[in-house]
C-alpha cells in the first residue's frame, strides 16, 4: 500500500475536474511465460494492479480445452493434471517461429504431450486439440489476451481498448509481429511493445526519479524468469527539452546493454528436479511401468518438482510427496538443496555469461554499476544469488522494488503517457536494439577496366544496441530502374546462440517498382542523385519501411543552402535533412574497396567502410561557422559530383566552407552581414513516391482474411462463454 501511495503523491498528476468516462482508461499486460499480470491507471485512481476472477494478482498463462468450452485460472490448471495435452501454456516460447525452428524443437521435447501440427500456409505452429478442433499459436495467445482484457474491464467497470503489452528483450521481428497480430485478434489496440525489462527499468527510474541528475549513472538488471534469464544495463540521466513554459530538465532512461540466455530460466531448473523424482519413482519399483511413459503422471510431478524447488529455497531439505503417481501407487521421497544443486550444475554454471554480454554491448564495466536488481523467480534460488554475489563482488543486491509487478506497473506508466486525459511527469524511454539489421542489395558497379557488373552490398541499418524509436535514411544510387533488396539479420559478435537459431536471416524482401517514370518527371525540375529510403524503428521494435521517393539537390547561394526533393505533392512538414538532422551514407562508392559475396540476396557479406560527401553549411543557428551546420548526402566521388552540386562548388570549395565564417561567406556572394542574417535557406521537400510492395521471409504474416476469421472465431467462444455464465448464474 504504501509504495501505491507514494507512487500517486509523487509521481502521477490527474485532473480532479475529469470525470471517469469510458476511453479514460489505459491498461498494461506483463505477458510472462508461465504468469500474465495486468495495470490499469484510470483518472482520480492511479496505478493499480488488477485482480482475476479468484482475486489474484497474478494469472497463469494457460489456457485448457474440454469439448467446446475454453477455461482458466484454477481451472485450467487442474485439466492440466488430467489431461496436459489439452492445457496449453509457454506459448511465448514458440510464438512467432517457423514449425522446424530449434526453438519449437526444444518445445516439443519439453511438453511432449502436446499434439503440434505444421500450417501448411504459413510453415507456422498449430496445436490440435482434438479432431475437430485446431488453433494456431496466435489464436491461443489472443485468448489470454482477450482473458486479460475481460479482467480489467470488469475491475474498472469500462471497454479498454489501448494497451502497452510488455514482451522478452530478445524477440526478433517475426515474434513482435506475432504479439502484434495476437492483440488484434483480442480487440487490443498496442499502444507500445515494450522489453519487460525496460518496463521494470521505467518502473524503478519513476521511483528513484531524486536520484537522476545531469551525469549518467548506471544500473543492473538481472532477470531470470520462467524460460530465460536476461541482462539489461540502464543509464539514467536529465536531459533538456522545450516545452511551452520553455526549456525544462525530464529524466531519461536509455538501454545500452543487454545480454540474454533464452533457455536458462527456472522451468529448465523444475525439469531437472522432475527427471530427478521420475527416475527415483521408477528405482522404487513400485510399478512396472516407466512413468516417464505416463503423460498425466508427469503432469504431477512437474507441479510437486515447482513446489519443492520453492521450497529448498528456504530450507536445506524437504520431501516430495504424490497421492496416486502410477497404477494407484503413490510416491514419497526425500530432496536435499544439496542434490538439487548438483543435477543443476551445468546450469549454474551458465549464469554470468548474459552479464558479460550485457557488459561488452554497453561497453561499461562492472565498476561502472552502481546497483544491480534482481528480477523473477528463478534469482531466488540461493545457489543463483551467490553466485551473483561473488561474480558482482557485492555483498548484496538490489531488492528495493517489487519485481513481480514492477513491469506491469511500468508499462501501464508508459500507456499513461499516451493519454490525453491522465497526466504524467515525462520520462523518456529509449530501448536499445538487440539483432543487427542490415540492408542487401544489388547494384550496376562500373569496374576500372570499363566492365558494369551487378554486385552485391550490405549496409548495415541498425547495430546492435541503436536506440530506438529512431529513423534511418539510405540511398540507392544509380538505381534508375525497379529493384529489390533485402532486410537481413546482420552477424552478431557475441549473442549468437539465439540467431543461430533462426530459420531465416532474411526478414523481409521490398521490391520498388514505377522507378523510371518517377525519375523521367522528377528530373525536368533538378537533378536526380537517387532513391531515398525512410526506415523507421517504431517504439515497439518493429522496422517499418516508411516510405520511398526519388530526390535530387540543388543549391542556391544567395538565400542560403536550398536542398530539395521534387514530386507533384508538396509534405511541408518533413523538412529535408538540414541542421540536425544529418543523413548518414549508406552507399559505397568502389567495389574494389568492398567484400563482395555473390551467392546471392540472402548470402552473408561484410560490412564496409561508408563514405559521406559534405555539400556545404547550412545558414541557420551559430554564426561562427558554417561547420555548426552541415548537410550529409551521398553521391559519387568529389570528381564526379551532379551538376547541381557541381556548380556549388564553383563558388564554395568543400575546404572553403568549413573555414568561412559567414560575414566572409556573404562578401563573396555580394551580401552584407545585417542581410545575411535576416536571409534563411528556404527548404522545400517535395517527393515523388515509389511504390513498394513488401514480402516477409522470416515468418509468412497471417493475411488480413485469416485475422479476420480469427476474430470472428474468438467472438463466437466469447459468446458461447458469456452464454454458459449467464445460465449458471440463473441456475443459482
């Protein structure tokens, strides 16, 4: 209660005039592999945790089938018991990945009771319930989805549509799409997809908001949950920013390090105590059945494995106990924590190297931590602390927060800060990418020996740990017809168990048509230098192609730079890269400086060096130096320049600009001082669009026709649901 209370008094500002209407409130989904938690913040309320239909804070992630009725909770636990086949749960495990993937492989070798089919379609995940009954991985997930928007809106009595879905810092492309395409399905509109840990990193900065001044400092986040142990290394600091009362310091938090194990989490811990007992009921002799053999027995023993490696958490032995195991048979027998320690050794041995990840990606050291948080259940076990203890050389760690509901109540923080109607301190998020993602393509290549060859470039896009939200643009030079190129996973320098582990490293293949009409009518207006491309890694850590257009440049001198892109529509709002907002090349301008492979779009080239021409200064900003301001693009060698710039350089060498200051600047060009600074550059962005057409090749997206059947599945059992209530209801 009493973090509640301070997190309201301090923290969270909402109006006393607003009256609690429908559309108010926002909610947040901490979508854990075994246990789901969900926030709300409504006006005059503040962040509260929800509570299930058994008064929980807290429910599992399962969802169990018996004949056409779907249950959860308790409910759905005890049908796992019985019949584990027909209880579905771990599903993030498998969200998202292609039928073959190891990862589904590991799955299916963990729950081996489940019957899993191959969609045909899609290469994707299917579980099959019965023989009438077939669900894909997506559909089951929107069903705790759908549960846990059922939940919140009976706990604050409203519709809630918008959502910050919390997911592992590890999921790739295909797996966030996947969320994504689940919470439609579900009715949720995601405000944001955020790392779980990040969400714990918000909620831990909110709370430690006194401490955050204008010097970085930097924190720890250990998180060893069901399926995964990962690593994220936070810094927190004040940055300014303009606001209408004017400049005003926001604290921000930005990960700059993260480092993962996707498959030590403490299930992987519960499945070596469970072979533990399977193997000591079949040494008893009780029964002449193996029940390894026996899925409902196993069912038991998982459950009794979870409750005792609980409970040597906080005893040094305990006895593990089973009414009716096997062939009315039950089992009885003794665990020391020292057993347990030594069946796991192998995976205690694998828990510091994510902190080493996490460290060589932010490039800090240890030193450098002023605290580390310990997060999930799996950092309870005293075997993982101490060896946390001794790597860290710190006599304690961080237990300041409640880590069990610290990421569903970040999250709901940050779906707060979306709301017009609840009002927040501000408080800046940037998470940092884990996969780099790079662009492959092919370009007509003029060799010295006069031969134009097609060769093969990589550039890469984002590297590993950009932040994000964040726009990149590229551009295709001498592509003056269609083409296609190919976003690819780039290599990745130390986490690579996981991007072993992907099917496919291509993620998406975009292929731009109408390329010569749009060049043909955009260069009676100016020179073209090539095709731009706008990517943009959204807040939830999806790359979307924004859009494609044909630009060119010219220069006018006598109000300043002038860069424009031409096309018949005029977008005044997105000026062009002027100032701030400089373009980094993405070309290479001689393939004999490249590593070139041929094999193809999908092959694995090196990266290289990119080269940048500086155009001239911008006149905008300090007047001491054109330097301050400078626009980037890229083009061919400074001997090959485009007309346009060509006839810059006549009049400002690149040399020349750079040492100018600008009241030498305007006596060349005819101008006095006083007038210079009343000229600014006029900037004009027009664009010609190219069309794109998008494939993914990670993972075959469901189309708009099967989500929408989907949802009218999901309707019809939500229906015969509500039905099945209310006749129970009348029957009492």
């Amino acid at each position: 209660m009493n973090q509640k209370l301070t997190f309201l008094d301090l923290l969270i500002f909402i109006s006393a005039s607003l009256s609690v209407i429908s559309g108010n409130t926002m909610m947040s989904i901490d979508l854990g592999a075994e246990y789901i938690k969900i926030a709300v913040v409504r006006p005059r309320f503040g962040l509260e945790i929800v509570l299930n239909g058994e008064s929980s804070r807290k429910t599992r992630a399962i969802v169990a089938f018996e004949g056409e009725e779907r249950h959860y909770e308790s409910q759905a636990e005890n049908i796992a018991l019985k019949y584990p086949e027909k209880a579905v749960g771990f599903l993030t495990q498998i969200l998202g990945h292609q039928f073959d993937d190891p990862e589904v492989q590991l799955y299916r070798k963990r729950f081996p009771y489940y019957n899993l089919i191959k969609d045909e379609q899609r290469g994707t995940v299917l579980f099959k319930i019965d023989e009438n009954t077939v669900y894909s991985s997506e559909e089951i997930f929107a069903m705790l989805l759908e549960k846990a928007k059922e939940y919140a809106n009976k706990f604050t009595k409203q519709d809630i549509k918008d959502a910050v879905l919390t997911v592992p810092a590890f999921y790739n492309q295909a797996e966030r799409r996947a969320v994504q395409v689940a919470a439609q399905m579900a009715g949720i509109n995601v405000l944001q997809l955020l790392s779980d840990n990040a969400a714990v990193a918000l909620n831990f900065g909110v709370f430690s908001n006194s401490k955050i001044k204008s010097t970085p400092r930097y924190y720890m986040f250990y998180d060893m949950g069901s399926i995964s142990a990962v690593v994220t290394i936070v810094g927190y600091k004040t940055v300014k920013r303009r606001e209408k009362t004017g400049l005003k310091s926001i604290p921000q938090m930005t990960v700059i390090g993260t480092g993962f194990d996707h498959t030590l989490g403490g299930l992987e811990f519960t499945l070596r105590l469970r072979a533990h007992l399977a193997k000591t009921f079949n040494n008893q002799e009780k029964s002449s059945l193996k029940v390894e053999n026996n899925e409902r027995a196993m069912a038991k023993l998982w459950k009794e494995a979870e409750r005792v490696k609980k409970v040597l958490s906080a005893n040094n032995n305990h006895y593990a106990q089973v009414e009716n195991l096997l062939d009315d048979k039950d089992f009885r027998a003794f665990v020391t924590r020292e057993e347990f320690e030594q069946m796991s050794q192998d995976l205690f041995e694998r828990v510091t190297k994510p902190i080493d990840d996490a460290l060589r990606a932010s490039k800090l050291t240890l030193d450098d931590i002023v605290d580390v948080v310990l997060m999930g259940g799996g950092t309870r076990i005293p075997k993982i602390q101490a060896i946390l203890r001794r790597y860290l050389e710190r006599g304690d760690l961080g237990k300041s927060i409640n880590t069990d509901e610290a990421a569903a109540l970040g999250a709901v923080y940050k779906a707060a800060s979306f709301s017009k109607m609840i009002k927040v301190k501000s408080f800046e998020v940037l998470e940092g990418n884990v996969y780099p993602i790079s662009v492959v393509y092919e370009r007509p290549t003029v060799y010295k020996d006069g031969q134009v060859k097609s060769v093969m470039y990589r550039h890469t896009l984002f590297e590993c740990m950009s932040p994000y939200p964040q726009k990149k643009i590229m551009n295709f030079i001498n592509h003056t017809s269609d083409f296609t190129f190919n976003v690819t996973y780039s290599s990745h320098d130390f986490i690579t168990d996981r991007t072993r582990s992907f099917r496919q490293s291509v993620i998406s293949r975009y292929t731009l048509t109408g390329i010569k009409e749009t060049i043909l009518k955009a260069s009676k207006q100016g020179d073209i230098t090539g095709i731009q491309a706008h990517f943009w890694m959204s807040e939830s850590g999806i790359l979307v192609l924004d859009e494609v257009a044909s630009i060119g440049g010219k220069i006018d001198l006598t109000g300043g730079v002038q860069m424009s892109s031409y096309s018949e529509v005029v977008t005044p709002s997105e000026e062009f890269f002027v100032s701030s907002h400089a373009v980094e090349s993405q070309e290479n301008e001689s393939p004999e400086e490249n590593n070139v492979d041929a094999g193809g779009l999908g092959g694995s080239i090196d990266s290289f060096e990119q080269k940048k021409n500086i155009v001239a200064g911008g006149l905008g900003g300090s007047t001491d130096s054109f330097e301050q301001k400078k626009i980037i693009v890229e083009g061919e060698d400074s001997q090959k320049e485009k007309k346009g710039v060509d006839k810059t350089v006549k009049h400002l060498s690149l040399k020349e600009s750079f040492k100018m200051d600008r009241e030498e600047a305007m006596k060349r060009n005819g101008k006095d001082l006083y007038k210079f600074k009343d000229v600014s550059p006029k900037v004009i962005n027009v664009k010609k669009f190219v069309n794109i057409q998008q494939e993914n090749l990670d993972v075959m997206d469901m189309s708009e026709k099967q989500v929408a059947i989907a949802k009218q599945r999901l309707e019809d059992l939500r229906k015969a649901d509500v039905a099945k209530r209310k006749l129970e209801k009348a029957k009492k």
